[in-house]
C-alpha cells in the first residue's frame, strides 16, 4: 500500500498524480508509474501552469540534500530542481498560486521568486494549505479553525464551514470543498461565506483536491484507506480510481 500524501490533477493534461511516501506516481492506462526519483514527498501543490512544488526527504542515493527544501518540476516530477532551503526546510503544508508559494516547515513562510523568503504568523499551525487559482487566496486548516488569507498569508480570517475541516481544497477561484475528520464533505460556492453539507461521507480523507469536469461538474478525489476515489455528487457515490 502507497501512503498518499496529496493528489491532483495535472492542470493541463488531466492525469491523475500522487505525491507519495515513495515519490511522485502517475496514472498511465489505469496503472501507477512513478515519475523521477524516489522522494518522500511530505508537502506538494502544483500550479496553474504545471509547475510542480515539493518538499520532504529523499531516499538514500539520491542527489538530493536533507530535506530537500522546495524543490520544482517543469516535467512532472521527471526532473527536481532545488528552488531554495535545501537542507533547511521539510515543508509539510505547501501551497503555490498567482502570487507565490506559502509553506509551513515549522515557521510559515512566503515567497514570490521560490528564492527569497518571508516569515508570516498564523494562529495555529496549518495541516493543509491551499491557494486559489487567480487571486492566490489562502485556506489554512489548522486547530483553531478554518482560516482564510487575503495577503499571502500576512494576515488571517475564520470561516466557519459546517464541518469540522481537517482538509480543504479550491475547485475554482469560488468554490472549496472541506472535509471532517469522519470524512462529512461541505461546499461553498461564494468563498466562504455560506456553506453546504453533504450527508454522506466519503471515509476519513488523508489527501484531497478538487476541480471542474470538462463539462463544468464539481469533481473531488480524495484518498481513503488507501485508495483513491472520485466523486462528482460530493459522495453521494464514488467509484474507485486506484484501489
């Protein structure tokens, strides 16, 4: 069993990725094949042109330095640069959006240029971040909530979704999608401020994303228990993607 850290879909092509405790691996024909070396990937978000962000430890032999700090791909997780922090920082909350890269290693930080770094506060610290994709709004789910950043995490606001949110995700620049940790799923259209909850659970999550079909529905994929599903009734049903 691969333990998941985080997945998505590749903003341009569609193919369905998975950060993983053994490295990057991408759905070919319905198989799993890995992509570049093995990496732990502790931390990983991609942006909206592809450009893959990571961060976590590498397995032995690899040519890379502990951790690896942020490190980015251009060909899907084929080839790793060091950005910056090698050696310093194990980003475990990553997120990447039109106005940069926030991370938390311990110390929350930004960057626009993936050199420079700025240190932000946060109330508490983040198990999840996560940036809309053209305003770069920030989702934190931490201990004291969900919170919501308008200033690349500079400063910070509550919303209060009807579950407890331990993961979040931005289908598009309006609508996010939580889930608690019983696996309950609720929705907001408007950014935040009104809410849904959905009566079905899904299981409780260790990663999730979320994202329009060609055909404009509302897709989440999430990993539970070691599998991978998708739904598109916010778990109403489900169908497996990888078992």
């Amino acid at each position: 069993m691969i333990h998941i850290h985080g997945v998505a879909r590749h903003p341009r092509t569609g193919d369905l990725l998975l950060a993983t405790h053994q490295g990057l691996f991408q759905q070919v024909d319905g198989d799993l094949v890995r992509n570049g070396p093995a990496i732990d990937l502790m931390g990983f978000a991609i942006d909206g042109d592809g450009t893959l962000y990571a961060s976590g430890h590498p397995a032995p032999g690899t040519d890379l330095p502990q951790p690896v700090g942020l490190i980015t791909s251009q060909d899907t997780g084929g080839n790793w640069q060091i950005a910056s922090r090698g050696g310093q920082s194990d980003f475990h909350a990553l997120s990447a959006g039109p106005t940069g890269v926030l991370g938390f290693d311990g110390t929350l930080r930004h960057t626009r240029d993936t050199k420079t770094w700025t240190t932000r506060d946060i109330p508490s610290p983040p198990r999840v971040l996560a940036a809309s994709p053209r305003s770069g709004r920030v989702l934190a789910t931490t201990e004291a909530g969900l919170l919501i950043s308008q200033d690349d995490g500079a400063t910070w606001a509550s919303l209060a979704p009807p579950e407890t949110a331990v993961l979040a995700a931005w289908a598009d620049e309006d609508t996010i999608v939580v889930s608690s940790p019983a696996g309950r799923i609720a929705t907001s259209d408007d950014a935040g401020r009104t809410w849904r909850r959905h009566p079905k659970s899904i299981g409780a999550a260790e990663a999730l994303w979320a994202g329009r079909t060609a055909e404009g529905q509302l897709e989440i994929i999430a990993s539970v228990e070691g599998r991978v599903i998708s739904t598109t009734d916010a778990g109403t049903t489900t169908r497996v993607l990888i078992q």
